[in-house]
C-alpha cells in the first residue's frame, strides 16, 4: 500500500462546495480501490484548511491520477456551476494535488532500487508519468508508454477488450522498434524482421526479443484465429512491456 496527503485552503462560504466535490471523489475513488478521506478546518485567517488523504496501492494511485481531469469534468457537470466549482473547489485542489502522486511514486522507486526489489506490477516510473502528460515531441519511449497506458485506461475502463488491447500494444511496440532503428515510416518490415534488426543491433537483448515475439504470435492468432485472451494474459502483457520501456529509458539516460 502506498499514500499520500494535501492540503489547501477555500473561503468560508464554499466549505459546502468542496465537501461536495470530496464526496463525489470518494466514490469514484473507491471504484479504483483507493480510500480516500478529508477533514475540514476553520483557520483565524478567516478561511478553510482543507486536508485530503490518499492510500491504496501505487498503481491504483496512478489509475486514479490519470482519471482526475475526467472525474471533474463529470462533476462539474451533474453538479453545475462551472465557475464556482472551478475557481473556487477545482482549482486549489489541483494545485495542491499536482505533486502528491510524482512524489509517492519517485520514492516507491527509490526504495525498491535501493533494496534491490521490484515496484509493484502496472506501475509507471516518474519519466514514464512525466512522458504521458508531456505535449509535443516525446521519445519513442514516451510515445510507445502514451498509447500502451492509454489502452491499459481503456481496458480497465471496460472500454477496450483484452483482444484489442493486445493487438494495439504490439502495434506500439512495432512502432517504438522501427523508431528507435530510425526505419522510415514507408518501411514495409513486419514485426519479425524488425525484432530481428533489433536483436542483431543489440537494441534488444534476446530476452526481449522473445517477449516481443510472443506478443506478435498472440496478436495473430488473436486477429486472424479469433483467439481469447485471459484477463492475467493482459495483464502480465501490460506489465512487462511498461518495463521493458523503463528499462530502455534508464540505457538511454546512462548514454547520454
């Protein structure tokens, strides 16, 4: 388990608005399997401490960060007043939030790393937090990381089935590989002789190489077979390409 806490401070008259929007937090949050709780306290500068506190595992955490900006919008609308609720409520909650899960997450990694252990499955590295939320050029790991946990959004959404999330991350991975052998978009190499250019380059090692083509034989017999894919199947696949992606930007920072 992991967590964090916030604090920030509103006017007197909007303590009924930000309990509101805590409320609703609260229940969305524990879809996701974070707790989250708050208390509320008057100040003698004539204003409202308000503290919010965060606890589930890390990668519940992330979920529920990268849902925050829809979360609101979803309130604003049911409860109205987009103003208010924005200046008012909105707004000093973000700001007071925008570090909490960097934070949590920057230390789960340095104590795993210290210790020699691993941060627990679907957790995203703070570079790959920072790549996600990055506009305009990223790396080919950043852009590979964007789309594979934007699917891994869309699966635990139940927006995307678990076919389709595989046939969309080997497409990811396809394209990483082509980008980081500088491969022109018109090439026509399919995704074993790109793995192979790979391995023969020593971009990837063969252990790489062996999960990446796994999940080319899985997305074909899942697009040309109409193969099933178990929920653990996706989920080990999800896991193992986010850190195969960490890994390769840490090479990356110890090159530079």
């Amino acid at each position: 388990m992991a967590g964090y806490d916030l604090s920030f401070e509103i006017p007197p008259s909007h303590r009924s608005d930000v309990k509101q929007w805590l409320r609703f937090l609260q229940r969305t949050a524990a879809m996701y399997d974070v707790d989250v709780s708050y208390r509320t306290r008057r100040q003698l500068c004539d204003s409202i401490e308000v503290w919010v506190f965060f606890d589930g595992s890390l990668p519940a955490l992330q979920y529920l960060d990268r849902r925050l900006p829809e979360m609101a919008v979803q309130f604003i609308r049911v409860v109205g007043k987009p103003e208010t609720m924005m200046k008012k409520v909105l707004r000093p909650f973000f700001s007071a939030y925008k570090e909490g899960i960097a934070g949590i997450t920057e230390t789960v990694f340095t104590v795993a790393n210290f210790f020699g252990g691993v941060p627990p499955n679907l957790t995203l590295s703070s570079r790959q937090l920072e790549e996600i939320q990055t506009q305009g050029h990223r790396s080919p790991e950043g852009r590979a990381v964007r789309t594979i946990v934007g699917v891994l959004d869309g699966w635990l959404s139940q927006g995307l089935d678990a076919e389709s999330a595989v046939i969309l991350c080997d497409q990811a991975m396809e394209d990483w590989l082509k980008a980081r052998l500088r491969l022109p978009p018109s090439s026509r190499d399919g995704f074993p002789q790109v793995v192979d250019q790979a391995l023969q380059s020593e971009l990837i090692s063969s252990i790489e190489a062996d999960r990446l083509t796994k999940l080319h034989k899985t997305r074909n017999w899942v697009q040309h077979r109409g193969g099933h894919v178990e929920t653990q199947t996706a989920l080990t696949m999800f896991d193992e390409l986010l850190r195969l992606l960490q890994e390769h930007e840490a090479r990356n920072d110890n090159d530079k």
